[in-house]
C-alpha cells in the first residue's frame, strides 16, 4: 500500500503536487485543519549549479503555513511508507515531550546579526516599529524528543497565535546541499514546534528581498504572519486592561482608538504603524486622567 493510499484512510486528502523543478517535488495533504508535506528526495543531486530555487521552497510552506492550523514536513525516500511515524508526529500533545536542558548552551547576550538576520529586523521594525524588537525572542531555546535541545532563529508570541521565523541561508539549509540527516533534524525542529503550537515561518535573502518594496497592496513583513499587527492590537488590548484596572470610568481607550485610526487614515500608515505611538497615546489619556484626579482632589501644584 502506498504512502498516499495509507495516510488516505485515515481522512487525509490531496491539496497540492509542487514541483520546484522537473525532478524534485512535494506532496502537500490535509485533514481537517491538519497539514502534512511529503518531500520526494529533495535531498537528491549535491551539484549546486542545478540545484532548484530555494525561495520557492520558503514560500511554498509558508502558503500552506498560513492556511493550516498545524502542518508538519516529512522526508520520503523513494515508495518507503512512513504513515505511523507522520500519526505519532500529529498525535503527539506537548506534553509528552520531555524538557531537559541537554542541548548546550548559548549566550544570549552577545548575539550578532547575520546578514540576513539584519534585513529581516529591518523589515520587522519598518512595518512593526522600534519597540516591537522587544517582542523577538532570539535563539529561543526548543526542548527536543530525548532530552535535546535545538534553537530556533526567532519567536514571535501573540494573544492571536506563537510564530517561529527561520532565516534560512541556502548552502546549510537548501535539501540538496546538505545531508539528508541534516535536513531530516530541520524538519523534527520544525515538527517539534507545530506540536508546541507554533507556526513556523521560512525565510530565504530572495524571500526577503521581495518584500522589501511596500505597495499598497504588499505591506512588507506585516503580510507575513498575516495577523493585521497583531502586535499593535496586542498592545492596544494592554491599554484597554489597564484602563480597566484603574476604574477609569470616561471611556478613553475609545478616544484613543480613533485617534490611531485617523493617524492611519491622514498619513497612509496603514498597518505599518508604529507601536510606540500606542504607548504616546495611551500615556496622553493617562495623563489626562490623572491630571483630572488630582485637580478634582486640589493636589496639583506643577505639570512636569
């Protein structure tokens, strides 16, 4: 029986044959809102001149990434059938992988930017802004089956959803140019970060480099983890819990929402606003508010 046929009675259908070149391709499958791609020998040919174009690679998974709810990668060799080890992967729950800090270590504290490391943060602060650095975790530490560790380039989590961004230079990371146990411990990386909920993002220079032209309709990175900035909305929520907390009983979270929306709206920001303006605006109504208490209970004596 084959792969295909197998994974077919337990619910999974075809979504996709893509084909990078004549002679190398992925099967993409689905059920439900679980994904699964089967590379066909993708790591077949070491001769780099013929080697197929790496950014379609990125951009294909990260089509399917976007749709999917998890989607887990596996490498076929020829017609072996390796449904019960792609079962074991979507069956597994977070929990029954083992933390055990057995991976090495990593200074965290004198982490220098790749080249492509660079063009990714640039493009993560033009569309996100400054202060959203804040919100990369770099070289997160991910616990592997065995008591392993592996580390992922970077991880974004959200109220909306956890993303993984891997900046992936084609010679250590392009299927034919590295073994296949080489790419088989990229693909468990990856597996491994579906199980804990993340959604795993690949980027080649060429990926980046096609987004660093902004249209009105290709909004850079923004586009990428297509979460409308989720970050902005993130901390717009933070705004509103802390208005909250303090009873503040005139509702300024609705001013300062139409005020972001008219900044928007007058200087063509549109989802590439910057995140500290939320902080300014948040902090205008703040002070607002406490000015107005404090002059209710006569105690301002000088505005700094």
């Amino acid at each position: 029986m084959t792969l295909l046929s197998d994974l077919a009675k337990h619910g999974f259908q075809l979504a996709e044959e893509y084909y990078y070149d004549a002679n190398h391709h992925s099967s993409v499958l689905f059920s439900d809102d679980i994904y699964v791609i089967l590379d066909h020998d993708l790591c077949d040919s070491k001769d780099e001149d013929t080697c197929f174009d790496y950014s379609k690679y990125c951009e294909m998974q990260n089509k399917w990434m976007e749709k999917a709810g998890k989607l887990y990668r596996f490498y076929v060799t020829g017609d072996e059938n390796i449904s019960q080890e792609i079962l074991k992967w979507i069956g597994y729950q977070a929990e029954s992988i083992e933390v055990k800090d057995d991976g090495g270590s990593f200074d965290k504290s004198h982490i220098d930017n790749t080249p492509l490391e660079k063009v990714f943060e640039d493009l993560f602060i033009e569309a996100y802004g400054y202060d959203a650095l804040n919100y990369l975790q770099k070289e997160y530490s991910l616990s592997l089956e065995a008591g392993r560790n592996g580390f992922v380039d970077y991880v974004i989590e959200t109220d909306t959803g956890n993303y993984a961004i891997e900046e992936n230079g084609v010679r250590y990371h392009h299927p034919q140019l590295v073994t296949k146990d080489t790419y088989q411990k990229q693909l468990e990386k990856q597996n491994t970060l579906s199980v804990f909920g993340f959604k795993t993002y690949r980027f080649s220079y060429e990926n980046l480099n096609e987004f660093s032209v902004i249209t009105e309709e290709n909004d850079s990175i923004s586009l990428l983890f297509n979460t409308e900035i989720s970050i902005l909305e993130q901390l717009s929520e933070h705004i509103h819990d802390a208005v909250r907390e303090i009873n503040i009983a005139v509702p300024f979270y609705d001013p300062c929402l139409e005020a972001l929306q008219e900044i928007r709206k007058r200087f063509n920001c549109h989802k590439r606003l910057n995140v500290t303006l939320v902080y300014l605006l948040a902090k205008h109504y703040l002070y607002i508010y406490q000015f107005q208490q404090k002059n209710s209970q006569r105690t301002v004596y000088r505005i700094m």
